[in-house]
C-alpha cells in the first residue's frame, strides 16, 4: 500500500512537473531538494546562491495528495546558504529554528510513510516553482542488546566487538542503516557529571575493498564534506594524517577537528567536533565525538585512552 502511495505521489510530482513546463510557463524552474542519505536532504548545487528560508514536510493522505497543513516546519533564523546545509528530517539545523510543532514538540518520520518534502529559497524569481517532493521515510533499526544489558555488542559481519563500557564511557543506542547489516553505529556517553561528551562509532563496509590510501583521502573529505553541510558555521581548526596502533599493528589514516557553536541552556557554546577514519580489511572505522571547547584539554586524554581500549578485530591478513 506504501509503494503504490509513493507511485501515485511521484506521478503527480511528474505530471505537475511536465505541465509546469509545457503549459502558458516555458521557462518555469522547477525548485526541489535531493535525498542525499535517509531521510536527509540538501538543494542541488545549482541554487548555491541563494538562501533557504524555510523547509516543510506534509503527511500522505489517502487520496495520495499531501495534507493542508504541514506536520513539521523549521525556519531559518539566519542567511543559509542553500549550498551549504544538509536537512535531517525531524532534526533542527544550526540556523534554523522549528514553528510546527511548538517546541518541545519533536517530529520523528515513522519508517514506511509516505511524506512530500518542500524548500523554500530566496531570492526567489517569478519563473521559479516551488514543489513537493515524495519520499518513503527510513527507520533505523534497533540492534543489539538492550542500553541497560552488561554484555558486549559483536557485529556480526565485521567482528567488532563493543564492551559496555570503554575507559569512561558507557554504551548507548547502537543502529543499523542496511538490511544486510552491514553499516552499524554504536554511541558511546560519558557520566554528566564529568560534562556531556558524545562520541560514536560508525563501522561500516567499503564500496571497493581495495582502496588504497588515496581512496581512503577521498572518502574521508567526502565525510569532512558532509559534516560542513550539516554543520554549516563549522571551521576547520587542524586536520591532517593520524595513527593508531591494533593488534601490534600501525594503522594510518585521518583525522579532523571543527570547532563549532552550539546553542544550549547557558546561550551560545563553543563546541569541538573530531572525526578520525580508517581502513581494516574491507571496513572503514570512523569515530567521531563532539564536546564543549572548554573540556578539550581533558577530553583529548579521554579519547586516547577510548580508541586505545575498544580493540579492532584481528583479520588473517594482519
């Protein structure tokens, strides 16, 4: 029943399109976002110059038309550039601010519905059309044992095993994006008594396992690339090539750190983000933790000693 809604909705997401373009409007520009990941969206580069101010998201009615009013809305506080800012439905952007629902209202896309998803942009010119665009929402999956369970987490498919605990931090929600199994993040929490530090590790397999060095330089500006988009007054405070020692082994690979502002209850923040990546066998390994400025002193031995404890599987190759 689903798929059939999303057909009916891209059929008229079409036929909207070709009548727009073939009728009294032959100049008209069509103006709609790309899913770039689940249930993430961006504007196509050919609007970098212009600005969001508004993304909305409608519900699918059983006519397979969207709902008049819409079930989310967040609005841009500031200039954002359209080029430059990745939408995660349900998730407030930095620059944004949500009117629908009322905060502390939070929208969360249910896995299989149908949605239409719509940016608005300015400046925008008379020729512009503004259109709906039909997707199926993506759930995570819920893997692993439960948050409270003492026992370790060990992906199936890579080997990798997560403790409970790892230096001073505690397990938390551990995800899968794939119905192979094969891209999985665990979250891991520090006590917040000693301040909130988020870190999470992705696991996840290559597109081609034979990835020199140079492809593990691409895919990791490609995540650099990602985090800038989602983050969008993030700045490059160092990056450069890092190492960690496994198994007897030294792993090469690379790291980056952004420092961001982030609003909180004490008013506007400077926070850190850090993202290392590595390749093992045919997986990446990436890390990735975000942390007030202030604690980075501190964090930075906490870090260390995290990526030295939580220990990689051991291939035959090694």
């Amino acid at each position: 029943m689903r798929r059939l809604s999303l057909f009916r909705g891209l059929f008229y997401f079409c036929l909207l399109s070709i009548a727009a373009l073939t009728t009294g409007c032959p100049s008209v520009r069509l103006v709609y976002p790309d899913m770039v990941s689940v249930n993430c969206f961006a504007m196509p580069q050919q609007w970098a110059d212009r600005y969001i101010t508004s993304v909305k998201v409608y519900e699918d009615t059983e006519s397979s038309r969207a709902s008049k009013e819409p079930v989310w809305v967040i609005e841009a506080t500031d200039r954002i550039p359209a080029g430059k800012v990745y939408v995660s439905v349900g998730s407030i952007p930095e620059g944004f601010e949500q009117t629908v629902p009322p905060l502390p209202q939070r929208f969360k896309p249910i896995g299989g519905q149908t949605y239409y998803i719509q940016f608005e942009i300015e400046p925008a010119d008379e020729d512009m059309l503004f259109i709906l665009k039909p997707w199926v929402a993506s759930s995570f999956a819920q893997i692993g044992p439960d948050e409270d369970d003492d026992k370790p987490y060990t992906h199936p498919n890579s080997k990798m095993e997560f403790p409970k605990y790892v230096g001073l931090f505690e397990r938390g929600e551990i995800k899968c994006y794939d119905k192979k199994g094969n891209n999985i993040s665990v979250a891991y929490y520090r006590p917040p008594e000693r301040g909130l530090v988020e870190m999470t590790v992705y696991v996840y397999l290559m597109d081609d396992p034979k990835r020199d060095s140079d492809g593990l330089k691409m895919h990791f500006e490609e995540c650099k690339e990602t985090i800038e988009k989602l983050q969008h007054n993030s700045k490059v405070a160092s990056e450069g090539k890092i190492h960690i020692t496994q198994n007897g082994n030294t792993h090469q690979g690379y790291g980056v750190t952004f420092s961001i502002t982030k609003q909180t209850q004490q008013g506007s923040m400077p926070f850190l983000t850090k993202l290392f990546l590595f390749g093992h066998g045919e997986w990446f390994i990436k890390y990735r933790v975000t942390y007030p400025e202030m604690m980075d002193e501190h964090v930075n031995t906490e870090i260390k000693q995290f990526t030295n404890e939580l220990t990689w599987p051991k291939y035959p190759t090694e």
